[in-house]
C-alpha cells in the first residue's frame, strides 16, 4: 500500500512539473512564430512597374503566374508615362521596373542607384502613319509632327539614325513626346501624323483605320531593345533572393508567352486594358512582330545603345557597362513558367 501510494505520488509530482514546464517555454508560441515566419516568406511581395505595351508582357504574365505560387508574389504597378516610374524609382516607391533603355542610362549618369538585369523584349515597336497620307519612307515626313515615347526612348534614336541614313535634317521633322497610350487617339484625331511605340498602340490604328505600317522595328534594326528591366541596387544587395526570383520568373514567362501567344493575350488584356483582340493580333500578325527570348543583356547591345544616345545628346558621361548590367541572377536554363489560363 505504502509503495503504491509513493509511486502515484511520484507519477503526479512528475505531471505536475511537466505542466509548469510547458506553462514556462510555451511550445505552442515557438510553433505560431515558426508558421508566422515561413507564411511571411511565402507572402513575400514586390510591386514591379511596367506601361501597357508589348515590350512590358512578361511583367503581368509573371504577376498573373505568381498568383498562385508559393515563390515570391509579383504585382505589376501600371504606369502610363516614363516620368512618372523614373519619379517612383527616385522617391524609393518602387525597386523595379520596365522602362525604355536610355533611361535607364540616363538615370544610371545621374548617379541613381540602378542595375539593368534583364531585358523585356525583342522588336515589338512599330512606325504607324496616318492612313491617308502617301508617304512610303520616313522622307515623305518632312514638315509634319512624329510622336515619341520619349526622347530617352530608342524609337527616338532609331528615328534619328533613320533619319540621317536618308537625308532627314534635324529640323525637318516635327517631335513631340505623348504617353503610348494617348498614341492612336492623336493620330486619329489628326494632331499628329505619325508615331513610333511598342504595341499594341501602334495595332490599334491599324485596326480601327487611321493608321498604317510604314516600318516594323526588325525591319529597321533586327531584334531590336526598347525596354529593359531596371533594378536598383539597394533590392540587390538586400534581398538577393527576390531579385533572383524575379528574373527567374520574368525569363520563364517570356518563354511561355513564345509558344502560348493567344493564352498570353488573354492573360495580359485585362492588366494592359486592351481590347484582347488587338493584343492576339499584335502577337500573331506576324508571329515574329515581337520576341520573349534572347532577352539576355549584352555589353554590345547596350553599348550600341548608349554611344547613339552620345551622339543624338540626350547622354553625356562615360557609363560602364560592367556597373550598368548585373547577369548575377539570370538562370543558366530557362524552362517555361507553368501557367494554366482559365476559359
């Protein structure tokens, strides 16, 4: 009797240490804050900016892909003018974005802090005159008014290259700078006669009427850059990580939007706030009209770039290409991102 009474003695002194002891360390809050730690890195976030044009697709396809992944989460910001980004990128509101390539010099000669890491696009910009005018080379447009994206925009320089190969003098032709999108409303309404943009702005004339093709930008410069992807280097010494995901998932949605065009129109319309049909026929009309491989950022491509950026003046300082371009995060093998598009 005594022995048993000894033995349940010991078996409650034991129960009640062990209850004080889970009282004190509390398991269960080290468990919360393990899940709350592993849920806050699968909830990581980064708003990537990026213009409703065709040389920015892969920067909604990889918002629409990240949706239900369990990687990083990226939200497409929409922006309509390049002022606009450029003012977000210098306030710190965004560390990433799409923007036109001698921007991203220029930005880089003004000592803000940003890295070309990948690019957006091949070709995918196209000069669109008023349908009612005669002129079958960019000749027949002295003494009329051209729209650019910006003068920082490769348009403008190819313009001005095109120009001089045919005896266009600087004050021959008219430029204004006009958000891509206010593009085909110009035209339309005759305040402008022709423009140079990434589509679909430029298809949209072509569909409803008022415009036509004069030049397709593989046609004046094959695989031609507009855009790049800019990221600054406070994301990139911060969270490597992110960055690495990000481009990762840029590259493998431009290799899915390659072979998946009418899936990607549909995917990318509804962020572009464009008509699907323009956008389907944009990447099928023909089916070379803009390209989502090769993206990798060359020191020639981008040096080309930045000496005709020299010559028209809109750069001035010596800029290295080896503080310009960070490859670091680009993925030695790019498969297609694993998109599923609802009907």
């Amino acid at each position: 009797m005594f022995r048993s009474s000894v033995v349940r003695w010991l078996l409650g002194l034991i129960l009640v240490i062990g209850v004080l002891a889970v009282v004190r360390f509390k398991p269960w809050r080290v468990a919360t804050h393990n899940n709350t730690q592993q849920a806050a890195r699968a909830r990581a976030e980064l708003k990537v900016g990026f213009l409703p044009v065709t040389c920015h697709l892969t920067c909604p396809v990889t918002d629409y892909a990240t949706r239900t992944s369990t990687m990083t989460r990226f939200e497409s910001q929409r922006f309509t003018d390049f002022p606009t980004v450029v003012e977000s990128i210098k306030s710190g509101r965004l560390d990433a974005t799409f923007m036109i390539a001698p921007l991203a010099m220029k930005l880089r000669e003004q000592g803000v802090p940003v890295k070309i890491c990948y690019l957006g696009h091949r070709d995918g910009s196209t000069v669109i005159v008023r349908k009612d005018l005669p002129a079958q080379s960019l000749r027949d447009l002295r003494g009329m008014t051209f729209a650019i994206p910006s003068k920082y925009s490769n348009q403008y320089l190819v313009i001005l290259k095109l120009m001089e190969d045919q005896g266009v003098k600087p004050d021959e032709i008219k430029f204004v700078e006009l958000p891509p999108p206010d593009m085909p409303g110009a035209l339309a309404a005759r305040a402008i006669d022709a423009y140079f943009v990434g589509e679909p702005h430029a298809a949209k004339a072509e569909l409803d009427g008022s415009g036509r093709v004069l030049y397709h930008a593989k046609d004046i410069w094959p695989h031609f850059i507009s855009c790049v992807l800019v990221v600054t280097e406070k994301l990139i010494k911060e969270k490597p990580e992110i960055v690495r995901d990000l481009v990762r998932g840029i590259a493998e949605s431009g290799e899915w939007a390659e072979t998946h065009r009418l899936e990607a129109a549909k995917v990318v319309s509804p962020y572009f706030r464009q008509d699907e049909k323009v956008v389907r026929y944009v990447l099928t009309q023909p089916p070379d009209r803009v390209s989502y491989r090769m993206l990798t950022p060359t020191d020639e491509d981008l040096q080309k770039i930045y000496d005709m950026g020299i010559k028209a003046g809109i750069l001035e300082k010596p800029i290295s290409m080896k503080d310009l371009i960070d490859r670091e995060f680009i993925p030695a093998d790019i498969k297609p991102a694993n998109i599923q598009v609802g009907q």
